[in-house]
DNA sequence: AATGAATGAGGATTCATTCAT
DNA sequence: AATGAATGAATCCTCATTCAT
C-alpha cells in the first residue's frame, strides 16, 4: 500500500446482510449535512434499502450515530495507541510516532473523522460516556508522552495538558480542510503535522 | 474592564424592537442544539415572543443564521485586523497581538466563536460567501505575518501558509473547552497562546 | 324540550376556532374506532381542518382523550351530584332522582359515555387521575346512598356497596346498546332503570 | 379444587407447539393493551417465539383476537348452558344457578372475559358473527329463565328482557374491577350476585 | 410590530405482513 | 415449525413558513 492508495476500510464489510451498508451511508448523509440534517430516507437511499429496513439493524437513529462514532474514536485510539507503545528511545520519537498515527487515521478516515468531532454533541447517556472516554482516552496518550518529554528535559513547554490539547486540535481540524488531490500526501502531512508538534512543545534540537 | 469581567455584547441592543432579543436567543438555541437541531418555536420562545413575530425580523432561518456569522466573523476579522496593523517592530510582535486578539474574541464570544466554526456548513449561497470571505481573510492576516516573519528571518518554518492554519486551528478549538471558571483567565490564555504559536512558528528567541 | 329531543351539547360552540369541532370529531373517531384504532388523520379529516392544526389546540392524542373524558365524566357527576341533593324526603327518593340523572346522561351523551368506560384505560398520569376522581366520585354518591337507606332501614340489601356497583355498571352498560329509535325514550328507560335499581336494593315497598 | 384455587386454563396446552403460548400471549397483550394497542411484536416477544412465526398458527391478527374470542364466549355459553339445563324445580333456582355458572366464568378467565366486552367491537365479518351469536345465546338463556319465571308468578318484573340484560351487564362489569385478593371468593361473589339478580327480578320470597 | 391560526411537507418510528431460507 | 430480513403503508408529531387580523 503506498501512500495515495485507499485506506483499509473503517467499516468491514459485514456478515449481517445491509450492516456495512447501512454504516457506511449514515456516515457519508451525517457528513455531509450534519446529523440533524441527514434523515432515516437519506440514509435508506444511501443504503439501498427501505427505510423501515434501517430498523432491523439499529434502534434508532441516534443509536446509529452512536455505532459510528464509537468504532471512529475506538479505532483512532488504537492506532495512536499503538504507534505511542512502539519501541522508542525517546518521548520526541515516541510523539513523533504518534502524531503521525493520529494524522493517519483522518486521512485515512476523514469523513469519519469529521463526524467524530463535529456530531459528537448530539450523543448522549451510555452512548455518550464510551465515545468521549475513547476521545480522552487518546487525548491522554498525547498528555502522557508530553509529560515524559518535559521530565526528561526534551520539550521545555511550560503546560503539558495545553500543549497536547493543542497538538490533537490542530491535527483533528485536517478533517476540515484536507484534499487528496493537494498539495501534501498522506505521509508529507504526518511527517509536516509532527515537525510542528515538536516545535510546539520546544523541542531541544 | 478587568480580565474576568463581561465582555462587550456582540450583539448590541438593537433599536428596532426584539431583533436583539431574537439573536440571542437564536445564537443560544444554535449554540446548543446546532442549527438543524434548533427550531423557530425555541429560538422564539427563548426571545419570548411569538413564532410568526420573528418573521417581521428575519425573512428565515437561514437568514437568522447569516446574520449572525456575519457579525461573528466581522468582528473576529476586526479585533485580529486592528492588532495586526498596530505599530510594532517585529514580525513576532504582531504576531502575539493579532493571537491575543483572536483569541480575545473567542473567550469573549464563546458560543459565537463556536457557532462560527461548527454551523458555517448550513450556509449557502450569497450568505456563505460574506462569511467565508471574512473568515479567509483573518486567516490571510495570519498567513501574512508568518510570511513577513519568514522573509525577514524571525521565523524558521517552512511552510508559512500550513503553519498559519494550525495556529487558527488551535486558537479557534479553544471555543470547544474553554470554560471561564478554569485554571485560565482570558489574558493568561491569550498569553500562552501566543507563546505557542510563536513555538510553532520556531521564531528565533 | 321533551323526550325526544336532542339533548345540550356537551362540548358547547368553543370562542377558540375549531376547538368544539376538533373535540366533537375526535368523540366520534374514538366511539367509532376505540382511542387506538383512531388516527390524528381521521379526527381531523372529521373536524375538517388539517393534521398539523390538531396540534395548535390538543398538544398529543392523548390529551385530546383526556379533554373529553375530563368533560364527560365531569358532567356526569355534576348532573348526578345535582339531582341525589335535591330535596327529598327518603333515601329511595334520592336514589330513583339520581338513577335517573345518571342515565339521562348516558342517553343524552351516549358516544361520550361509551367513550368514557371504555377507553378511560388510556390515559395515564395527572389525566387519568382527575377523571378515575370523578368516576368515583359519581360512585359514592350511589354508595352514600345506599348507605343511607340501609341505616333508614329503608332498603335491605347486605352489601351496600356492591349493591351501588351493580348499580352504577348496569346504567352504564346502556351506552353500548341503547338506541334512541327503540321502543324506550330517554324518560322511560329512566323509570325502567330506576325502579331496577330499588328492586336491587330490595326496597320496602 | 376449592374456592381459591387456580382455574382450569381456558387455552388448554396444545399439540401444536407453540399454539397455546401464543394465544395466552395474545389473551395477556389484549387485555393489557387492547387489540389495537397490541402488536404482533409484543405478542410474540410474550410467547417467546418469533413474530414471522405467529404468521404459521394464525394468519392475521384479527383471526387470533378472533379465535380467543370464540374460545371465551363459548366456554361461557357451556358454562351458562350447562348450568341452566340442570335439574330444577323452579325458575329461581335455575337463574341461580345460570348466574353462578356466568359468574364462575368472569372470575376463573377475568382477562378472557374482560377481552370478551371490550374488543369485540374489533372483530368483522365471518367471525363477528359467530362470537355475537354465542353471546346472544348466552343472554337468551337468562331471558327465558326470566320469562318462565315472569309465567310462573315467581317473577314479577314488568320487562323480561330488560331485566335480564342488566343481569348480564352487572355480571360481565365483574371483569372489571374484582380482585382475586380481595375481600370476596369466587364462591362468595357468586352467591351474592345470584342474590341481585333474584331482587333485581323481585321474585317472590 | 405583533399574534394566533393555519398548512403541507417531512421528521423518526412502528405497523402488520411476506418472503427466502 | 421456525427465523431474520425485508417492505410499504401508516403512525404521531414537528417543521419552517404564511396569512388574516
């Protein structure tokens, strides 16, 4: 897989029947008008299937945003996760690694990942709860390697919390903004988006 | 006015009637329930006045929103232009004020600030032009300063435009957190702010 | 007015636009069709007004239901409660003035006496309590009654109280057969069952 | 079996599988529900089945409300036929007798009985038919008790029929309010009832 | 400027029923 | 006999908007 070539799918295709289909329609109909904007037939439409349908597969609607957004923040997590748990000797390598997951994933996800920041307000209870642990859960493996790196005199920033958080904003706003067609491939991004983190957090040369 | 004390409305008390009243209300009911997830009837109930009363106001919904992101983003556009073109000798120097200033307007104006960014999408047409213009071109005073910073040596970064996105970014996501109780007054948070930006940018110290 | 003639309307010419006719259509859609078997669709096409406006007057179905139950059994208590205070010198007196008060209501209201036994089921909360309230309270008025008669030594029927529910079911049980064309008027069905009502109580002659 | 003992079950288990489970499914969600309150859902969750199952035993909705109905009202003409026909030597100890049995029934099958007068208004056609000519059977063997009687001087109420539908009426409102805990037996308020119905007709001492 | 009544389109969801397996 | 998937029609209700006053 080089660096242009599709993502591997955030919603494998699935053995029940219209699952994926249906998955994959809400994410496109709540990306593009918002989840308010997008209704049951917009989605069915998406789907190919009827309306009614839609309610074998999830209770409702807010149950479908939910699914999505969960499987978005889990999988997000995962990757930053794992790339912040390889062997590295040092936090800048360490947040470099993870800098370029987390860019990763929008690219690789982007609608995906525009929804997970900009629908997650219309979740709420038990739903809500896993989906912004998820969110913080990532976010504090930002906190953590920040930490590291300022104990280790490597970064000199003087608020790790707020450095981190605005290392993740501007990473997650590439959702907004980012073209395939431009300028930057997937990799030049990671690789660019990680020079600043570090720059961010003073980083000794 | 000291640094905890209110700012100063955005939207000043109008002398036609309710049109204050009404805008509020719908920067409110925006703010919380997302344009989509807002009605007329709240929006009128929160100006306490009737659903058909709004319509002698604005001609529709859309309207309401327009009109409302006009006067968020002219205003951001006018506090970040004005510190911009302040006398100062240094690229860096302009830099921090035109940070300080946008970011002056979104602990301000939070929900406004939040409502700029998150239901510019439901605009169209006419509307959506003045928005994003005013929007690209507080943006460009950004990108222009790097670039100056750039040329005259006090900024190493590579590339201006990107490095001017991220500080937007990450300015524009504190309307998401921010809460005036925290740990941060709206001076110091101007403060640190500015200071990252200027990490990113690795301005010479 | 005499023994055939149509009876006062229970729900009288509203100020409120539509408001009689909406009611008087929603009684006909649920003695015809039961609360749940009645549709909006139906009560509106019956008030000849649109779907949606049922809702500028009646916020759900249900309150809709409520509003005519509360109206039904109110005026079935309020004629009861009137005629068993009348003068009158003998238990039996008050009992034969009550039975017929009550069954001059069926007769005048019969839809909104089925109505009101068989669809009271469906409503819940604040609603179903103030109508259960009425019904028992028209109840007691029979047991107090009875009561009375028993302690005057006037009837004789051990179970005062379920002498009274007997009562009550059998005059109630007219709305779901009688028909103002049969062989008995209004006046006469009252005679009937109000001297079925003394025998039940096994009156002195 | 005594007096408080459970009842012999209307819906005796079935051969065919899940037949009686069904249809005590669809006795509990109608009598809880009414028909049109109930879903096949909900029935078949109660019967622990499927809901396209249901489609192999009963081919509608309406043929399962239809054929409980069937079920209750024959028992309760067996019941009441049974009893009335029993050796006798005059027309009070009959209707004692016929009401007893019509009692018996509303307190072993209250829900059934219930169903029985508040969802027939539901059934049409072939199978309306059939049930309303069970229970007019029913009432008929109450209306000629009373008519003998009326011959035989041992009645002297002035409208056989009249009296013999208030007999009904007061016995079937039963299913609406006894409670199996409460303060009368079945045997109880059988013999009570019979005690009503004899004053109701004045019959001689 | 202000309102209550009105409306047609559309919202999410549930319905009874059917079909393929 | 049993099931999960599927569907079109219908459910209650809310929407933004208009109109008469």
């Amino acid at each position: 897989m080089n660096d242009r070539s599709p993502a591997p799918e955030l919603i494998a295709p699935s053995t029940r029947g219209n699952e994926s289909a249906i998955l994959n329609a809400a994410l496109d109909a709540f990306g593009e008008q918002g989840f308010n904007g997008a209704s049951m037939r917009d989605i069915a439409r998406g789907a190919r299937t009827s309306l009614s349908n839609l309610y074998n597969y999830f209770p409702s609607k807010s149950e479908l945003l939910a699914e999505l957004l969960r499987r978005a923040n889990d999988e997000q997590l995962a990757r930053t996760r794992h790339a912040a748990n390889a062997e590295a000797t040092t936090a800048a390598e360490r947040l470099r690694a993870a800098v370029k997951a987390y860019v990763g994933f929008v690219v690789d996800h982007q609608v995906a990942a525009l929804v997970a920041i900009s629908e997650i307000r219309y979740l709420a209870g038990k739903n809500r709860e896993h989906v912004v642990e998820a969110r913080d859960q990532t976010q504090a493996i930002f906190e953590e390697i920040v930490a590291d790196g300022v104990s280790a005199g490597e970064f000199t920033t003087p608020y790790p919390g707020d450095a981190a958080r605005n290392i993740t904003a501007m990473c997650s706003a590439i959702s907004t903004w980012y073209r395939p067609e431009g300028r930057l491939s997937k990799t030049q991004l990671a690789e660019e988006q990680s020079r600043y983190a570090l720059a961010l957090l003073e980083a000794r040369p």
